[in-house]
C-alpha cells in the first residue's frame, strides 16, 4: 500500500539527489497503476502522484514550489538547512 509517507519520502529522496527525476516519475506511474491506496488518503494521493507522473514531460517539468506544495498536500513541511561545504 502507498501512503503519504512513503509519496513524502520518495520527494525527499528526489530534493536531496538521491534518486533521478526519472527514477521519481517512474516510482509515481507505477504507484497510480497499482492504485493501491487506503480510502483516506486517495483523493491526495491520486492528484500528487498524477503530477508527479507528469514531471519528466517539459511543459509540466517539477519546481522546488512544485515539490514543497505537494509536500504540504501530504501533510508535511519542507525545512532547508545551508551549510558550507
């Protein structure tokens, strides 16, 4: 099952260069083909994934507004932390 947690990871994961965008777009097509989502949360699901699904489409592409909007439809908040390097 997809919850939100998994979908805010798997955002998190693409914000911090772990995974490619195609790597996240992938995940978010075969998440909304499963489908596999509990009642509560497959109406936020559905819309943040179908956007996701859309990302690697140029006209659509995926912003860090993008990410952070998505996020907060999850129920989470984005926090950026600058350090030298």
């Amino acid at each position: 099952m997809i919850t939100r947690e998994q979908t805010a990871d798997k955002i998190a994961s693409y914000l911090h260069h772990e995974i490619t965008l195609g790597q996240l777009v992938d995940w978010a097509e075969n998440a909304v083909m499963d489908g596999d989502f509990s009642v509560q949360d497959t109406a936020v699901l559905s819309r943040v994934l179908s956007r996701i699904g859309l990302a690697d489409v140029r006209a659509f592409g995926l912003t860090w507004e993008d990410c952070e909007d998505m996020l907060k439809q999850l129920g989470f908040a984005t926090h950026i932390d600058v350090v030298a390097v």
